[in-house]
C-alpha cells in the first residue's frame, strides 16, 4: 500500500432520527463523538452499550456493529473515518467497552475543545482543497490529543489505592499480578478494587491490563524489529500463537500485518 492510501482520512456529521437502526461493518478505523441524543450500540447479538452526549467512540477496522437511536431526539455525530497514521495508534487506545469497541466519556472543556476539532475536520474534509486530507487529519489528530489529555486526568483523580494498582499493574507485563495480590498489595478486597476501577477508570482491571498490553505490543510491533514470540513474552504471553489470536481478536488483523501497516 502505498502513502496516499495508508493516509486516507474522511469526516461526515449525521443527524439520525429515532429509532433508525444499521448493522454493517468499515474496513477502516471510525473515531466518532455524539454531540447530542442517545444510540444503543454494539455487536450484532453480542455486548450492547449506550452512547450519548460527551461519549467518544472508536471501533477498530473490520469489526461487525448494529446499532438504533432511542429517545426522542436526532442522534448527533461526527464521525472521521481513516487509517491512522503510525503515531496515532497508542491513542486510540481509549478503554474498551466491547471487543472492538473503545469509549471515552468527555466533560466540560475536554468536551467543548473536542467537538471544535471534530467540526474542523468536517469543515476539511469537504472543503475540495488540495491539502483537504492533511488539514482533516491535523484535526483528528487535535481531538485525538484532547482524549489522552482527559485519560492521563482521570488517572491523575483517581484514589491513591487505585493509582498504585494501575503501577502495579503496567510495572511488568510478564510477571502480571493476579487479582487477589493486586487487592493485597493495595489493601483493598477484590471487590471494593473491582468498584473503584469501574468508578474511576471505567473499566475493569482486567479490561485495564488488556488494553496495556495490548498498546504496548502495538508500540514493538510498530517500533522494533523484536521477533513476534519476543514480543509476546514482553506482554506476558509464553505461547506464540496463542498471543497472535488474542492481538487479532482485539485488533482485527495479525501482528505480521499491523506491523506492515507501519
């Protein structure tokens, strides 16, 4: 593939009336933000979650979705579909909801400053200026920073307890904690750990070290020239294969072909 295609970018607004529904799949990464109404999402037969005003949502390439409006309103969305450029997959790493699926709740600024890049990249994208491709992704690129900037906060407002299992937890992929130390370590039970993630990182902690994981082998795939079984181990996986099915499953293709795409 050559540079124009891996760089591809495009950004459409959609108001969609209630009870509009759509199953389908994008062979490409989607990075949408609702602006105002509510939409049942998910897979086809599979996990279902809500988005409404403020959620940030990424779906991986390849990925099945159905979705339907509810409420009363027009569901409003702005949605950029692209491939990525190589530095921007660590960012969307947002946490995940379904397999495939990656959700952030914005607020307040974060959520003000997000929507402006989200309508520069539409007002770009259809502008029919030669340079119409790099001024869209210059602001996904913007909205994708706003993003981080609110994950690296929220961690930043977490409890002290949760903050240091997330250290724990990120200090060595291959000696990953089970859930029991980790509570130890932390001085908490499983459950009250289980609670405080899901209140203040929007996740479960094995949901959490999945998605570390998973970002950090994106980021040897992509960097180094590390063999795929020395990658696996750096992880914590010891078996290859079973490594290379659990990478494709969360990012719809093999590590050999997310490392060429880079």
């Amino acid at each position: 593939m050559g540079n124009v295609l891996r760089d591809w970018i495009t950004a459409v607004k959609a108001s969609i009336p209630p009870r509009t529904s759509h199953e389908g799949r994008v062979q490409h990464w989607v990075l949408g933000i609702c602006n105002a109404g509510t939409c049942e999402h998910g897979q086809p037969g599979g996990i279902r979650f809500t988005m409404s005003a403020g959620d940030v949502l990424v779906i991986r390439p390849g990925v099945s979705q159905q979705w339907i409006t509810k409420g009363g309103e027009d569901w409003q969305v702005v949605s950029c579909i692209f491939n990525p450029r190589p530095h921007w997959l660590p960012w969307l790493e947002l946490p995940q909801v379904a397999p495939g699926f990656l959700r952030l709740r914005l607020s307040g600024r974060d959520w003000r400053e997000a929507r402006r890049y989200f309508e520069r990249a539409c007002s770009a994208s259809s502008s029919g200026q030669e340079e119409a491709q790099d001024l869209t992704a210059h602001a996904v690129e913007g909205a994708l920073l706003i993003c981080m900037r609110a994950l690296l906060k929220k961690v930043d407002d977490c409890d002290s307890r949760v903050r240091l299992a997330l250290e724990l937890q990120t200090a060595d992929f291959s000696r990953a904690l089970g859930m029991a130390e980790l509570a130890r370590r932390c001085g908490l039970s499983i459950p009250h750990l289980q609670r405080l993630y899901r209140a203040q990182i929007g996740s479960t902690p094995a949901a959490y070290l999945e998605r570390m994981r998973h970002q950090r082998a994106s980021q040897l795939l992509r960097l180094t020239d590390l063999p795929v079984k020395a990658v696996s181990r750096s992880v914590g996986f010891k078996d290859q294969q079973y490594f290379s099915s659990w990478f494709k499953r969360i990012s719809g293709e093999s590590p050999s072909t997310h490392r060429a795409k880079a």
